[in-house]
C-alpha cells in the first residue's frame, strides 16, 4: 500500500489516483479551491435557483435528499433560507433501531426549517434478504438502501414536479474516486460505485418479487433529462466539520454522551443507526482503510489535526468495528455473531492483510510502520 504524502489515504481507495509526488486527488483537489472564484460559482447558484423559483406556484420549486445529518441541516438552510426557494425534503429510512441522535434530528430538520419530508421506510422482509445476499456475496450489506438513497428522490423529484434536486457533496471529487470530475451536475452521481447497479435477475434469484424492488431502478433516461439534480458542493468551499457547527447551532445532536463508537474518529457523521455503520467499515477488510481513515485525512485538508496526529488515530480506531454496530446488524440480519465474523473473515484481502499469531488481521504495509520508516 502507497499512502498519499499529504493526508491518510491509501491507493486502494477504489478510483483514487496519486501525483508524481505521491499526493492523492482529494488532496489536490482541496487545494485547488483557493483558484476557484466562489462568488462567481455563488452567483451561478443564484441563476440556478431563479431559473425554478416558484416554478409550481405557491408550491415546492426544489426537492433535497436528506438524512437528517448536519449536511442535510446545511443544504436545507442554504435553499431555503438563503435562497428563498421553497423545498420539498426526501428521505429514507434503512429500517434499524436509531440512535436518539437520529430519531432528534430528522425531527429537527423538519420543524427547524418549516419542511415537508416523504420517507421511504423500505419492505424490510426484502432489505432482509438482499442485506445477507449482498453481504455474503459482495461485502456491501446495505446494497438495497444505499441504492434507494440515489433513486428514490429522482423518482419523488418527477412526481412533485421538482426537477431541482439537490445533494450535498460530489463524493469522487471531493474525497477521491471514479468520476471525480468537478461539475454541478449530479445526473452521473449513481456511477460513484457506492450502489451500482445489480443485474434483476440475480435479485429477484435472492427471493424477493419484483415490485418489491421497483423503487431500485432508476429511472429511464428521458425521465432523467427531465431533471437537474445538483451538488451543494460545487457552489460553496464544502467543509464537513463547518457544516457540522452550522448544524448544531440549529439544533442538530451528534453522539456526545451516547456512544463513542470505537471505528470512528468523530461523534457527528452517520450518527443515525448503528447497523447501517457495518457497511462502511467493510471498506477495511477489502481496501485497508475504514471511517477513521475517512475523517482524518478530511481533518488534515481542513487544518484541524496534522498527518502525525490522524496517523496514531487511524492505528487506534479504523480495525475496530465497533460491538454495538455488529449486534444490531446481527439481530436484523438474524446473524450468530460467530457467523458474521466467518462472513467479513471472508473479505480480508490477503494482498493487503496477513494474519499474526493470535489470529488477528494486521496490514502488511500499515500507514505508522512506513511512517517511523
């Protein structure tokens, strides 16, 4: 593994790409926001927004994909409140128990910006049976909620007439990956590889019906073109940790007093259920780099930890999924926990994991070691 020389990040980060001086595109492209123009991008969010205000009369003229997150606390209050505009906001539930956190802040959202939210709360006998199919076969357990999270506000986007729709950031650009080109257009956004697309046949072969994953497909493209779905990330300098501050001095609640999760490097990013977190840690087994590993190199673009501070967290947190994570996903999943270790057993890459003599996997080529080197 090659680490960028800048923040964390290995190049096993799936689509990621390093300079001839080993720094990593994230990087690079953090830095290149001190060339961009941002009151010129602002005043083209400013067009944007005017070419649909009020589009439906006195009704919703723009549509967010929200979590309830301090993201989503940022993009509602930008639209609406600096921007005048009138949104419609769409969620989806993944189904598990929710942190107390959680359960406040979609709450908040709605009732501290005045807004609307139509939730999706999935067929859980179906999310049931695609989480195993997809964690057995792929290692990706929420396969079935990550991919309505990107179709089904295109779809509500058509039925209310909100061909605006917004999402937060341009996750390839801003932290590295394929399709990471800088554009305001999110039309493309589903290619990410976060929940790319799986065949109807191997679904409906997992044992649900087919209309019981109607809502997975995307819709046609000349339905697409009838939208203009946008990232929040290209009109402002995104900054999780700003927009995290912003959030709670609106009411948002991170994990403080509730649950320091021992895979993670902070208490306010996907606060919302503790299952849901067994699908972004799978990213440690295949690629050797987990949530940890996400926030610290954030936290040295943004000049909040230095590369020797992050490197001793990532050693201490990014293995360790954390046990509350694991029993939730089990009891959902009605998984043995001895089952759901053989199961992630399964996905450790051996290229990049060996395993030591009290049978544990350890990296081979870990950040600390070439770091002393």
């Amino acid at each position: 593994m090659r680490y960028c020389t800048k923040c964390v990040m290995p190049d096993t980060r799936p689509g990621i790409t390093f300079n001839s001086e080993g720094v990593c595109s994230a990087c690079i492209n953090y830095e290149n926001r001190k060339n961009v123009d941002w009151e010129a991008r602002f005043r083209e969010f400013e067009q944007l927004c005017d070419k649909y205000r009020g589009m439906n009369g006195g009704g919703y003229d723009c549509a967010v994909a929200v979590s309830g997150g301090k993201d989503s606390h940022y993009q509602v209050h930008m639209l609406k409140e600096v921007m005048g505009m009138h949104p419609i906001l769409f969620s989806v539930e993944d189904n598990f128990p929710m942190t107390e956190a959680g359960r406040h802040n979609l709450q908040n959202l709605s009732e501290e910006f005045k807004c609307t939210i139509i939730s999706c709360k999935p067929n859980i006998s179906a999310q049931k049976k695609l989480m195993r199919a997809c964690f057995e076969k792929y290692g990706k357990p929420t396969w079935y909620i990550d991919r309505l999270i990107y179709t089904y506000p295109l779809h509500m986007a058509l039925k209310f007439n909100t061909p605006l729709l917004c999402y937060g950031e341009n996750v390839s650009y801003e932290y590295g990956g394929a399709y990471g080109e800088e554009t305001y257009s999110a039309k493309d956004q589903i290619l990410n590889g976060v929940a790319g697309d799986i065949a109807m046949e191997e679904l409906l072969a997992y044992g649900v019906e087919e209309d019981e994953i109607e809502l997975t497909k995307a819709p046609a493209a000349s339905e697409l073109d009838k939208l203009d779905p946008f990232y929040m990330s290209y009109f402002v300098p995104w900054n999780s940790y700003y927009n995290y501050n912003f959030a709670k001095s609106r009411g948002f609640h991170d994990l403080s007093h509730e649950w320091d999760r021992s895979h993670h490097a902070e208490n306010f990013d996907q606060v919302d259920s503790r299952a849901y977190l067994v699908h972004s840690w799978m990213k440690y087994p295949k690629f050797g780099h987990g949530s940890a590993t996400d926030y610290m190199a954030r936290f040295i673009r943004y000049g909040l930890a230095t590369r020797e501070e992050a490197i001793q967290i990532v050693k201490a947190r990014d293995a360790h999924l954390d046990s509350l994570s694991v029993r939730d996903f089990c009891n959902f999943c009605g998984y043995s926990e001895s089952e759901f270790w053989k199961i992630v057993d399964s996905f450790y890459n051996p290229d990049l994991f060996t395993k030591n003599e009290m049978g544990q996997w350890e990296l081979k080529d870990p950040i600390w070691k070439q770091n002393d080197a």
